[in-house]
C-alpha cells in the first residue's frame, strides 16, 4: 500500500466514532488498493466533511451537498448496506 493510501486508511478508521470507522475504514481497508485515481481524490474530498454529516449521508438519513454526492459516497453506501457490515454497526449501536 502506498503512502497515499496509507493516509487514506488512517483517515477512514479515525472518523471520531465507532461505526463511521467500521464502514468507512472497512471499505477503505477492503477496496483501497483497487481504487484508481478518480475515487483516491474524491475519498479525499469526502473525508474533509464533518463526521456526523458523513455518516448521515452514507446511512442515507439525509442528503449530501452536491458537492459531496459523488463516486466515493456511492461505493460508502452500497458497502453500508452489505449484510456484514450492516450487522456490525448494528452490534456497535446496540451495545
């Protein structure tokens, strides 16, 4: 993994709470090494926004600026809905 991504997963698994790290870590940690150019910059992008609202827009509870809405938030809330993950944030939730 290369210094970049590197970054990247540190960013993605230190959001500030625990489920904004399952997922958005989880993903990064799962696809970082596959994501070319476009995703790397536009994950980059998506980081910048506050923790709270993030994780809002990936759980789908409420809309992102457009600014916001582009490939990475997409790839965030497919892999949110996935059975594993969805079960793990639950777990964390709930106890």
């Amino acid at each position: 993994m290369d210094a970049r991504r590197k970054k990247l997963l540190y960013r993605a698994t230190h959001r500030g709470f625990k489920e904004a790290d399952i997922i958005i870590g989880g993903y990064v940690h799962h696809h970082g090494d596959r994501m070319d150019e476009a995703l790397l910059a536009d994950f980059e992008k998506l980081l910048a926004a506050p923790d709270q609202d993030l994780y809002q827009w990936i759980m789908n509870k409420a809309t992102p600026p457009e600014t916001f809405n582009g490939l990475a938030l997409k790839a965030l809330q497919q892999f949110a809905q996935s059975t594993e993950i969805a079960g793990l944030v639950r777990a964390q939730t709930m106890g």
